[in-house]
C-alpha cells in the first residue's frame, strides 16, 4: 500500500469518528440512558416576595423560583416553575439564571403528564462539542494529515481513558500497574499513528517507554517515603461514598494521574529528539554514534527546560485552589511543603519532570544508534556494490 492510499484511509478513520462521536447522540450516551431534555429559564424569582425570595437549601444555597420553558422532548414548548436549585447527585449545589440552558428531569403520570420535575444541570456539553469540533478542524487544516493522525491518536487515547483505564480502577484493580500498561500501549500506539513505522518512531518509543518508567518508580517510591494518603481534595475524597471496592487504592489513583499528567510531554520530547538526529543523521550521514548522541543532548537541554516548566505548572494550575488554601494561613515554607495536598502537588510535578529529564538521553542513545547502524548498513551495500562492479 502506497503513502497516498494510507493517508485516504487515515483520513476516512478520523472522519468516521469525528462524525460518530458529534452527530450521534446515543454514542455519547451511558446505557439505558434516556436523551437528555433541554430546557431554558425564561425568568427567576417567580412568585416570590421581598419577605420570601429565597430559601434555603440544605447546604446554605440561596434559591427561589425559576420559570423554565422545555425545549426538547415529549413536552417541548411546555413552561414549568421549578426551585432553583441544580443539584447533580452529588455534593455540588448551585443555582441558575435568566437566560441559562439547563437539563431537567421529569417524572410523568400515567396519562403522560407532568407529575414532577427538576433541574440537574447546566447545559454545557454541547458548547463544548463544538470547541472540541473546532479543535479538531484546525488540526487538519493547519496540520493536514499529520494534523488528522494526531486527531486519531487523540481519540484512541481518550477511548483507552475513559473507557479502559478508568473503569479497570473503579473495579479494584491496582491502578499502578493498570496505568504504566496503558500508558505504555498508548504511547507505542499515538507514535506510530502519528510517525508511521520507522527507526524515528522506534527511538521514541524507546525513550517514552523509558522516562514513564523511571516516572513510574520516583513516583511509587516517594509516595510511599512521603506516606501520602491521595486524598489531596474534596473530589478524591467523594470516592471514599462512590466507590464499591472497600480496599480501593486512593494512593494508587493518585500515581495514575501523575503518569497520565507526564505521558504526555513524555512523548513530546522523545519525538522532538528522535526527529533531530534523524535529520542529523541525514544531513551529515558520517556522523559518529557520539556526535549524534551529543546533537541529541544539545537539543534536548533546549528543550528540557520549557517543556519541564510547562509540567511544573500545568501541575501548580490544576493544584490553584489547594495552593491558595494552605498558603492563606500563613504557615512557613516547611509546614505547606509538610500539607499532604502540597506534597503530593509536588511529587506530580517532580516525578513527572524527572522522567521527562530522562527521557531525553535515553532517547538520544537509542537513535544514535538505531540511525548509524542503518548508516553503516547502508554503506556495506554501497561497497558491496562497487565490488560487483565489472
């Protein structure tokens, strides 16, 4: 099969996808779960007076009335008055405004009327389908069929996430092993969609595999030297009610999201370095194996430090309000480094920034010498050729 029919069959894969995902709505769908049905808030505070204009819910949330008009479903075109209150089954609460699209539920009588009815949340997946979508057609148009293999890979991957890795760790498996198993796989699998099958692609496995690795252990053995509980945050600490395995290892999913968080910048500065002395190696075919580890090296010290800057705080952002929190009391450097939430932020950055600072000589040496053995390969045929020569 030549490059021109791969990229027509790559192209048709993704397409598939992106319509499968964005256009049908049972694909997104939970089983046995109904359509959701759209309503919007045409007014609030209804019926209510100054004396009476909000109650209190349970958790302190001030709430009124709200009039909603139903804009999907059986009962379209429908106006109902409902409390203002969304509350999704778990411990958020929150309220809606004039304006505000949100997805009720409702309860019918026999005869198919309403018997009751409320608002469990705001309708925000549809908004962002349409940024994913966006997302999605600028990689092709900007990337082309490097953009649309990087769609590809990114599908693949949040398949393996929400549908493999996550419901494995819900099932009590140890998310240690589950999460360097799929990390790994999908590393090996996003490069070679992405890269194709060559010594470049092979290399960057190689130092992929390599920096989750190393990840992977600073990750496992300061957790356990820090004796961090993984219950950084409230969300962590819900799964304590959620969850139906009593033995379920919070430290563990805890490791699981320091590796995703790292795979990848990983892979990032393994294809960065792995493409560098590929075209090292072709613009200077009598490189020695050293010169190309060391034009690996140089280029990776350029890398090293934004991309490990870039984890740093992708980890710090994600960790803003806990961060916030703790420093509020004012407590000195070694008592916030002490908290638990902060501890565990900082081995998320360091363990992740470490592999990454690893990945980058071992990607360097499996080039070098995966591409001079082809430039010595390529030489003995060369020789040999001459020899047959009459």
């Amino acid at each position: 099969m030549d490059k021109k029919k791969k990229e027509i069959i790559i192209t048709a894969i993704v397409l598939l996808l992106v319509v499968i995902i964005f256009c049908l709505k049972n694909f997104v769908m939970v089983n046995g779960e109904n359509q959701p049905i759209h309503a919007k808030i045409i007014s609030d505070n209804v019926n209510s007076s100054s004396n009476s204009k909000a109650q209190n819910s349970k958790n302190g949330i001030a709430h009124g009335k709200v009039q909603v008009k139903i804009s999907t479903g059986d009962h379209k075109g429908e106006t109902l008055s409902l409390d203002n209150l969304i509350n999704d089954k778990t411990y958020r609460e929150t309220t809606a405004t004039k304006g505000d699209d949100v997805l009720i539920n409702i309860t019918e009588n026999p005869n198919g009327t309403i018997k009751s009815a409320y608002m469990y949340e705001l309708d925000r997946y549809e908004p962002l389908y349409l940024l994913i979508l966006i997302f999605v057609l600028l990689l092709g148009i900007v990337g082309g069929i490097k953009g649309l293999k990087a769609v590809l890979a990114l599908i693949i991957t949040g398949i393996v996430i929400l549908k493999v890795l996550i419901p494995l760790i819900i099932a009590g498996f140890n998310p240690i092993v589950v999460s360097v198993i799929l990390s790994i796989g999908i590393s090996i699998l996003s490069l070679l969609i992405i890269s194709g099958k060559n010594k470049k692609t092979v290399a960057a496995i190689i130092g992929t595999i390599g920096g989750v690795i190393i990840a992977a252990l600073i990750a496992v053995y300061f957790s356990n030297k820090l004796n961090l509980t993984g219950l950084t945050d409230e969300e962590i600490q819900m799964m304590i009610y959620i969850s139906q395995n009593t033995e379920f290892n919070f430290r563990g999913l805890m490791f699981a999201g320091i590796l995703m968080g790292a795979l990848g910048a990983v892979m990032d500065v393994s294809m960065s370095i792995a493409s560098s002395i590929n075209e090292v190696k072709q613009n200077r075919p009598n490189s020695t194996t050293s010169e190309l580890i060391m034009s690996g090296m140089n280029i990776g010290r350029d890398i090293m430090g934004t991309m490990a800057n870039t984890l740093i705080l992708a980890y710090v952002g994600g960790s803003m309000y806990v961060i916030m929190l703790v420093t509020s009391y004012k407590l000195p450097m070694y008592r916030i480094l002490d908290q638990d939430a902060i501890a565990s932020a900082v081995l998320n950055s360091l363990a992740g920034s470490i592999g990454l600072i690893c990945t980058i000589p071992i990607t360097a040496v499996a080039a070098a010498i995966l591409f001079k053995r082809d430039v010595l390969k390529t030489n003995i045929d060369d020789n040999n050729k001459e020899i047959e020569k009459p």
